[in-house]
C-alpha cells in the first residue's frame, strides 16, 4: 500500500554543497550502532534528493525542460563542464550516501533474517547503479562497495553493470517474496509502508526500465524477458508510483523548489522550446507544469539564448504539478505511465505481446489524470495525438510521436528524459545557441567527477561529453 505522509528526516550533505539545506550535527553515515529501520528512511529520502537536485537540473537543461540565466545552469545550458558539477553527487550523494546506506541494512539485515529491509536496499541500489551507469558510463560496481579499505575502486563496464542490476532485482525478488521474511519495515519505509506486494512490482516494472535501455544492443532477449515480465506483477496504475514524497516546511521541500524559489530564482528559467512544444499542440498540462506568475503568458527563455534576460517578476515559474504549491510535491521516480510508453516503444521496436497504440493511448490517459487535467481537456489532446499516430507513415514515425510525448509527460524527471533521447533520438532537439561542445552539439554523457579523477587510479583519463555510453547505440 502506498504511502501518502511525509516524513521528516535531517541528513547532512543532501544538499551537496548548499550549507543552509540543512543543519545538525549527528552523521548518521558514520554510525556506531544503529538499526535498519532508522537508516531505511534516511537512505530513501536521500535518493529522492540525488535524483531531482544537481542532476536533475543538468539532464533537464540539456532536453530543454530548463534554460539557464546565469551560473551553473546557464553553464549546463552551454555544455560547460568541467567535472566538479559532479563531485557532490558522485561521492556524497550515491556512493557514500545512498548506496552505502543500503548496503549497510543489507548487512544488519542479514544476520537476522529480515528479508524485507534487503529486498527493498537491492531494488534501491539497482537504481542507484543505474542512474550513475546511464550518466556516466564504466563505473565502480563489484569493487563499489565490498570494503571499506578499497578507496580506489576499479571502474566496470556499463554491460557488467547492467548484468549485475538485472541479477540484484532478481535478488531482490526472492527476497521480498519470502515465506519468513522476519521484520517489517513498516513506517520506516516512506513509500511503501513495507509492503513486499508493491515492492515486487517497483522491481519487476524497474526490469522493464532496464530492458528497454540496453535493448539496442540486446534486441532479441529484451523482447523475451519482457514478455515473460507482463506475465508478472508489474504497475497497474499510478497508485503504485515509486514516488518518494516531500513536504512543505524549509529543508523538507521538493529539492526544485528551493533552487528555483528559495535560494537561486535568478538562475532559471523554463525552455521556450518547451514551453512552444506545449503551445503548439493546446497541452492541457501547461497550467499544471508551469505558473505564468500574472503574465496571462508564458514567458521563458531560449537554450543558450542571448536575448535580453526575462525580470523576475515576468518570467514562468514551476507549476504545482513538479514542486507542488509549497514544495511539497514528490519526486517521481518510476511511474506507471512511463511503463506504458516503455512498453509502446517496446511493441514498435521489439514487436512484444500487446499494441503499441493501445499502450500509447493509456500512457497519455494516466499521465494526463496524474497531472491533474479534466476528463474533457485531456480527451481532446488525445484524441488529437492518436490521429497523428494513425496518420504516421511507418513504425519509426510512430516511436517519434510516442517518445515526443514522453519527453513531455517526463517533466520533472530530466535523468528519464535524458536516456530516453539519447535511446531513441526523439524528440529531435536542436542545440543550444551558444555550444561549447566540440561538435556544437547536445552531449551525450556527463563528465566523471574531478575529485574521482585526482583521487583514483583506476580512472586515468577524463571522458569527453561526445562520447557515448555503451547502451547508447547510433
């Protein structure tokens, strides 16, 4: 059963950098004696910050969900990188945060038979790989995290990686189907409320996720470990979101909304792009993703754009659907409409069991009642978009209508976004006015953190923003 209440919880270093997040003095990373329960919730309200702070705000920016004014997102929006944009995240968010906290309930766990903490940490650090794998290529994975003397961890192949994630949702599995699976979590899990039922379906729907990710290069055993998947628990509807949840008050709010409203409103504003992709087609969610703050208009800025800076008091704001009207929206991590674009998209490339329209459809149906819009409203939109994908020409016009309109039902999730073009080449994004990659085009990649390129070995050369990760097949 899902969860609906929030849950106060003060970690140092969730913001990654910003001293005024939050204040205590207590490091519950480094603890003497402490129980699962307490680290479960901690460790979970930390991955929802990871995903929706620095690097949300840098894949956002580069599909133009986000454009830059000044500092590090006019930075993103220029392909200006350097490394150290990802120092706090690399380190403290995911590999000495998140993923050490799991594997640490992993291994008070286990000696007492709770099967349930282990089962919800696998399917938490194969996320995490995940995340991690998808920006930034070879990573640290067998080495990540099995002793605490390896401070120079080797770096894996994404292939390596995807085969161990795929092998920890198995896990995680059997795990959380268990007979005797000793304690519950209960109310120290913040999503679920320890509920193994909706657990297995996060982690089966998660397979999916990852199947369609490296289906480029593993074409004919996606389409089979797909299949075999409809035929298990999987999402049936949005109340089974992953979804970690937010609150209202300073230090507990969507981690946008005190960027954009709270400390560096200057900084951002919504891609014009975005804005006329809505325009153009009478999007009915564009006065739930953005707040046209008086103007009875719209107003953002081009991606590198070198016009006059829209005033603060005339500029688009977020809207209550990413960061809710204090903050307090959730971070949205897996959902199941994005399910069923994954699994449109899986029916036009790898021909699975089921109709790419019908999933498509249902796809725009809950992603449009998630946001909020009225039957009717949303009934003409589609309506609309299905002639459109009746009309196309062949399979591959009808992927890039379906993942155009993914990339707009993704808003709030820039690292899902992000994949998605990079995968498919859809929606076809122009670059930014003021480029500083090699080739004036979007990067395909982030770069490794500088702080992981000065301190380990294993890493000898630092990537280039051009190149591509392994699943990202031309």
């Amino acid at each position: 059963m899902k969860k609906s209440y929030f849950l106060l919880l003060l970690i140092p270093g969730l913001c990654f950098g910003c001293e005024d997040w939050l204040d205590i003095n207590d490091d519950p990373n480094s603890p003497v004696d402490v129980e699962a329960p307490r680290i479960l919730p901690a460790a979970q309200v930390n991955t929802a910050f990871v995903v929706s702070n620095d690097l949300h705000r840098q894949t956002s920016t580069l599909v133009q969900h986000y454009a830059g004014l000044l500092n590090q997102i006019l930075a993103y929006d220029e392909y200006d990188f350097n490394g150290t944009e990802a120092d706090a995240s690399w380190r403290f968010g995911i590999y000495a945060g998140a993923l050490l906290d799991f594997q640490r309930i992993i291994e008070i766990s286990e000696p007492n038979g709770d099967r349930l903490f282990q089962g919800i940490s696998k399917v938490y650090m194969a996320y995490l790989f995940s995340v991690v794998t998808d920006l930034y290529d070879e990573v640290p994975f067998e080495d990540a995290l099995k002793d605490i003397e390896i401070i120079a961890p080797g770096f894996d192949p994404q292939e390596t990686v995807y085969d161990g994630i795929l092998a920890m949702l198995d896990d995680a599995i059997v795990d959380l189907s268990a007979d005797n699976p000793g304690a519950s979590p209960g109310a120290s899990d913040i999503i679920y409320g320890g509920d193994p039922a909706s657990w297995i379906k996060v982690a089966n729907t998660m397979k999916i996720k990852f199947w369609m990710q490296i289906r480029k290069r593993r074409p004919t055993q996606a389409q089979a470990a797909i299949n075999q998947l409809l035929g298990q628990p999987i999402f049936e509807s949005n109340a089974d979101n992953f979804s970690s949840p937010f609150g209202t008050t300073n230090g507990n709010q969507h981690t946008m909304y005190d960027f954009a409203f709270n400390r560096r409103a200057q900084d951002i504003a919504i891609s014009q792009r975005f804005i006329d992709s809505l325009e153009v087609l009478n999007d009915p969610r564009i006065e739930f993703y953005f707040d046209d703050n008086g103007q009875d208009e719209f107003i953002g800025y081009d991606n590198g754009g070198t016009a006059t800076v829209p005033q603060e008091d005339e500029k688009a704001l977020l809207g209550v659907f990413p960061v809710g009207q204090n903050g307090e929206a959730p971070q949205r991590m897996l959902t199941y409409y994005a399910l069923q674009f994954y699994l449109a998209e899986a029916d036009l490339v790898l021909d699975i069991t089921g109709d790419a329209r019908d999933y498509y459809e249902e796809a725009l149906e809950t992603a449009m009642s998630h946001v909020g819009v009225e039957d009717a409203d949303a009934q003409t939109y589609i309506t609309d978009r299905l002639a459109t994908y009746d009309a196309a020409a062949d399979n591959e016009a009808r992927l890039a209508i379906v993942m155009r309109d993914k990339w707009v039902a993704s808003f709030g999730n820039g690292l899902e976004a992000y994949n998605d073009w990079r995968r498919t080449g859809y929606p076809r994004l122009l670059p930014s006015t003021t480029p500083l990659t090699p080739d004036g085009s979007i990067p395909r990649r982030l770069l490794y953190s500088s702080n992981e390129l000065s301190s380990n070995p294993n890493l000898e050369n630092q990537a280039q923003l051009i190149q591509r990760v392994w699943w990202d097949v031309q």
